[in-house]
C-alpha cells in the first residue's frame, strides 16, 4: 500500500488547474448506460472511482477506451444487467446504474454500493422514488432486483434532497414516455451538469438547479462529446490548503459560485480572495483567524466533503471553531488522527469544537476515508517534522495524483 510522506511548514504559492469533477463524471458515465452512438469525455481525469465505473459499462457490454485524458464510450451493444458485488463494492456511484439500467434494458441487478464507511447512506429514497415511478423492485441477498412497470404516478416528491437520488430518477425518466416531475429535488452543480450533459444527447430536462425538475421522455438519446464541469471540492481543498499555509495561489478553471459557503468563511479567517469568470485567486496572512462556527448543509449550504479540511485548518487557526455536521453521522472518524499529530479537537455525536494552536507536529497517521484523508495531507503540510500518511488508497478515489499538484505549488510530498 502506497504512502505519502510530508516535511511540512513550506509556504504553498502558484497556480492550480482543477480536474473535472468527480461526482460529475460518476452519473454521466452511467448515464452513458442510455445512448445510442458514441459518447466523447473530454479531460475524464482518471480517478480511481471513474475507472471502477469504467469497469462496470465494459462488465454490462459497453465499450469503455482511454485516450489520453480523454474516454470514449459506446454502449450501443450493452446487453447485460447485472453489477455484482466485486464491481459494486469498490464505489458507491454504482447505484446510478439502476436507473439507466430499467431506462434501457427494462430490468436490473443491483449489488448494493460500497464507497467509504462515513455513516449512513441509504437508497431507500431512489428505490421508493423508482416504485412511484412503476418498478418493482425487490431486495435480496444483497442485491436490489428490479423492473420496469407502469408509473403509478409521473411526480415525484422527494423527502430528503437527495443527490443520488435525483440523478438516479432524471436519468431513469429520460427515457420514460410523457412529462415527470421531481420535487425537492437536489441543487448541486453537479445535478444541473448531469442535464446538461443528457440535453446535449437528446434529452428534454427543464429546471435542473432548481427546487422542480421537468423530464420531457424522449424515444432515444444520441452520442455527443462532453466536458464535465470542474472539481469544487479539489478546488476548496486546495484553496484550504494554501490559507492554511499563508500561501497564494491562483485556480484555473474554478467556478466561484460552485463555492461561495467555503469563500465566505475563508474570508472571514483573512484571506484575501479575488473572484474571476473562470478563475479564483487567494492570499492568506501568515496565521488565519478561526471560522467560529460551520454548519454542513446540502448544496448551497456548506458541503460536507470539505469539513474534515476545514477542521484541520482550524486547528492551527487563531481562536476557537465550533463543526456542527448534519449530513453524515460518522463523518469525524478522522479527527482521532489529527490528534495524533497534536490538535486539540473535542467531538461528540455531530458536533466538534476546535482550539486553534501555534505548533503540531507531524506522526504517523491513517487515512480512514477520502477527505478524511485529504484533512490530514493538509495538516501534514504545516506540521514541524515529518508526516507519514497510509492507506492513500481513499485518497486516490477522489484526488488525481494529489502529491505532484501539492509539490508542483511547494509543498515536500511523496508518494513512497
């Protein structure tokens, strides 16, 4: 198993380009499930969890090539319904093959998602939306068996905003005949990318980004070639990084909007941010005030991939933070090694007080899950002395080759 190693206290300073976004990538290659020709993903950064959806299509008879940083899918002859548990268990985004799933072929077998352990996610909102919608479905041996029937209703209100869940329906009623309708239905950008991505093969989606999505079904969809929209949580996560190392930095190809909660609070520590069309730039003073207070929220609220970070820059931040996390209940299992390196951080069930200090100092630390993961790398970087930071593998399913992007700005990481 690789590790990274880090000599902290180097300033971070340069420019840094963001990959496509990940959760982006994730629905709109199951969505390619759907189409008829030939998809082009232009810039398909080759995350780990994009190439275990990757092997899902080729495992369902699509043709799944890499050219470069680019992928071209075709799954005109995708004949197969079956995501087994060795396919499912790596990626939790294997759920978004449900729908395109029934879409195309009818029917489905669904391994239920693995992805990291962070608390609870249940399906149950997809699978009773998909129930509104005329499936039967049942759950068994692990596994969700499902058809496709006649809607009992075309709307669908949603409890929770879930964003699964919205994708999963708009996909599935992309191709279901007449007009649906989701409600409640989830904001984020990558919701509204996913549209996007499905109008530009045919698809009729109106209102994605909005409280009220309208799916026109049409009898097909076409090939097209796509650029997914670029990383938000990349881009926070490096933005945290340089605030907390009194860098400056500026993002290409960041979309501001996609994160006013994170430049409000980073504001609010100091940092001088400077919002452009397609780019972000950000100073920070040598030490940031604390945030005070942060409370997760579905889209656009504070996003709760960029937590675990923010609580690492609490605690080398002037002052006392408080984490209030409302999206998942395990969320802090990471904080037990930011202690390790010296933090000073008290959490019980969804909340967490931080108390900022001037030295921490590097150890030997666990990645327990993707951002987890990345809020120690970030923690590493202004420690005094060494950091080691194992099982990267969690790392890697959301950040592409995170270490030469962190060097390439100053910082002293290798992957060993």
């Amino acid at each position: 198993m690789a590790k990274f190693f880090i000599n902290g206290k180097n300033r971070l300073c340069g420019e840094v380009e963001l990959d496509s976004a990940k959760n982006a990538l994730l629905p709109i290659l199951a969505a390619s499930i759907m189409v008829d020709g030939k998809v082009t993903l232009e810039k398909a950064t080759a995350y780990t969890d994009v190439e275990a959806m990757c092997d899902i299509l080729r495992a369902l008879g699509g043709v799944v090539v890499r050219k470069g940083d680019n992928l071209e899918i075709d799954c005109s002859m995708l004949d197969k319904c079956e995501v087994s548990h060795i396919l499912a268990s790596p990626v939790r985004s294997s759920i978004f093959t449900l729908g395109p799933l029934l879409a195309r072929l009818g029917k489905a077998k669904v391994a239920y998602p693995g992805g990291c352990d962070i608390g609870l996610r249940p399906i149950d909102i997809h699978l009773s939306s998909l129930r509104q919608l005329g499936c039967k479905i049942v759950e068994k041996n692990g596994y969700i068996y499902a058809e496709k029937g006649k809607p009992l209703t075309r709307e669908v209100f949603l409890p929770f905003q879930s964003v699964g869940a919205t994708e999963n329906i708009m996909m599935f009623c992309s191709l279901l005949p007449g007009k649906s309708k989701i409600y409640n239905s989830a904001k984020e950008p990558e919701i509204v990318d996913l549209a996007n991505f499905l109008n530009c093969c045919g698809a009729k989606i109106e209102g994605s980004g909005s409280d009220v999505i309208t799916i026109t079904g049409v009898e097909n969809l076409e090939g097209c070639n796509y650029r997914a929209i670029s990383d938000r949580i990349e881009c926070g996560t490096f933005m945290i990084g340089v605030a907390m190392t009194g860098g400056e930095a500026k993002f290409a190809n960041a979309v501001s909007k996609h994160n006013s909660a994170l430049i409000e609070k980073l504001k609010s520590c100091g940092c001088l941010i400077k919002e452009g069309e397609d780019e972000i730039f950000l100073s920070a003073p040598k030490r940031l005030e604390s945030f005070v207070e942060l409370e997760t929220a579905v889209y656009p609220g504070f996003p709760t991939d960029l937590q675990p970070q923010m609580v690492a820059l609490g605690s080398v931040s002037k002052g006392c933070s408080l984490v209030i996390e409302n999206v998942f209940e395990n969320r802090f299992a990471y904080v037990g090694e930011l202690l390790k390196m010296g933090c000073d951080i008290r959490f019980k069930s969804s909340i967490c007080i931080i108390r900022g200090k001037d030295r921490i100092f590097g150890a030997d630390v666990v990645s327990t899950d993707l951002r987890g993961g990345a809020s120690l790398v970030l923690a590493g970087l202004v420690c005094e002395g060494y950091t080691t930071i194992s099982r990267v593998e969690f790392i890697d399913r959301g950040y592409f080759h995170l270490e030469d992007k962190l060097a390439r700005l100053g910082a002293d990481i290798k992957r060993i």
